[in-house]
C-alpha cells in the first residue's frame, strides 16, 4: 500500500488515531481532522513521521457542513504541497460523538447534534471530497454495533448509524463506475474516550459487555484501527456496499 494517501476525520484520539498509526506502519501516507485538540493532533502526526510516513493535521469541525467547501479547498493544497497529488486515495469517516439518553428525555438539540455530525455530515463531507478521490479508492463509514442491537439510552444515536449504513448502500451503487469501494465498518464497546470515556471508565458495563462477546472483553483502539488497514489493502478491494462488524462476537 506504500503512497497510498487516507483522509480520516476525528485522527487526533480514539479509533482515528489508532487507524492512523496502524496504517502509518503499512506505509500509508494521512490527512488526519481534529475539532479543537490540535496537541493531540500533532502527537499523531509526529508518530507517523516516526514510522516512516507524511501526516498533516486540519482542524474541521464535522457538526458545520458550511465549512466543507473551505475545507475540500484545503485538503486540495495540502495534496499538492505535501504530495505533489490531487487525489487521495481512502475516505474513513471517523469523527462523531454520542449522547446516552432514554428516548424520552433526549432533547431536539441532541437529537440535531448527532444528525449534523454522523449523517449530514458525512453525506455532504463526502460530496464534497468526491472530486478528490482517485478512482479506485476506498470510502468507510463508521457505523456501531448500536445500529443491530439496542442498548437503551441511544436510540439517537443507533438511528444516525442505521442511517450511515443505508447510505453506504447507495454510496457504493452509485460510485461503482469510478471503482470506489464503499462499506461500513461497526466497532462494537471499544475503550476510548468516546462519551466521555464511558466504556473504558464504567467497570460494571465493561463486564457486562466482556459476558455478552464470545471473546470475553471489550474492544481496544488497535481492534479496529488494525480491522481497517486490513480493510483497506489490495487483497479486500473486491468487498463493496458491506457492513462489517468489529466487535469480538457480541450478542451473536
């Protein structure tokens, strides 16, 4: 996969991170977002320089499809003064939050918050960096594990992710002319610090979620970032319009 370029939105922490890093280690050159922690950010690109690789970090926040314009303008420079390109090759949309609510006290504001960053978001951030994706290249979208099954308190967010996953359907339909691959990946309970660190921080719903995976834990950041570099070598080019679920076997 060596100069092969990604772009990952939500690369500073967590899962963006993590896929990052791994593809750093299989040569492959990124264009990480942040939305405000930009030390974190240039951590990463430092950790990608040292594994042999060109990083850049772009601050975006995904929530203000406004901004997406500017930013498709900016990811065209950093192309051709880092690379001397005007494509890249992979789109992993990365970058979201959550809000654990019952269904009754989940508030429009909320409800919008999630909607601006995982659906809308990722439909008009993708239109946008289409023209700046090689034909042939690959586009993942972030589901979870939250869009098969329910865990109450996130039907928001398990509603968005089903969204995602439709999408993905259609993306992949509707690009297969230009040979771009378009598939959902669906990490299960993943200890990062996503929602405030919630799974990592909470013993009890770690256990509980470690009783319901065939493999006996939650999910760590190298679980998924490694699932993704494998996802996107040559050997996988052939999965298209898939959701595949990273999650250790739970609630099989």
């Amino acid at each position: 996969m060596s100069e092969k370029i990604v772009v990952i939105t939500g690369g500073s922490r967590g899962l963006g991170r993590s896929m990052a890093l791994q593809l750093a280690r299989r040569g492959v050159h990124s264009l990480i977002t942040y939305q405000s922690n930009r030390a974190e950010a240039d951590k990463v690109v430092e950790l990608a320089h040292k594994a042999g690789v060109r990083s850049v970090a772009l601050q975006l926040d995904v929530g203000r499809s406004s901004t997406f314009e500017d930013f498709a303008r900016d990811v065209q420079k950093v192309l051709h003064d880092t690379w001397k390109r005007d494509r890249f090759d992979f789109l992993i949309n990365n970058a979201g939050h959550g809000v654990r609510k019952p269904f009754a006290e989940t508030t429009e504001a909320e409800f919008d918050g999630l909607c601006n960053v995982h659906l809308k978001g990722t439909y008009f951030l993708t239109q946008k960096l289409l023209p700046l994706i090689a034909d042939g290249g690959r586009i993942l979208n972030l589901s979870s594990g939250l869009a098969r099954f329910s865990r109450p308190g996130n039907s928001a967010y398990g509603a968005m992710k089903g969204g995602i996953e439709v999408l993905t359907r259609y993306l992949a339909a509707e690009l297969g002319p230009r040979r771009i691959t378009v598939n959902t990946i669906a990490p299960g309970a993943t200890a990062t610090d996503f929602a405030g660190g919630f799974i990592r921080e909470n013993k009890d719903y770690r256990q509980m979620v470690a009783s319901r995976t065939a493999l006996g834990r939650v999910g760590e950041p190298d679980d998924i970032g490694g699932a993704v570099a494998v996802l996107l070598s040559d050997e996988t080019a052939w999965i298209n319009g898939q959701r595949i679920e990273i999650a250790g076997g739970i609630d099989l």
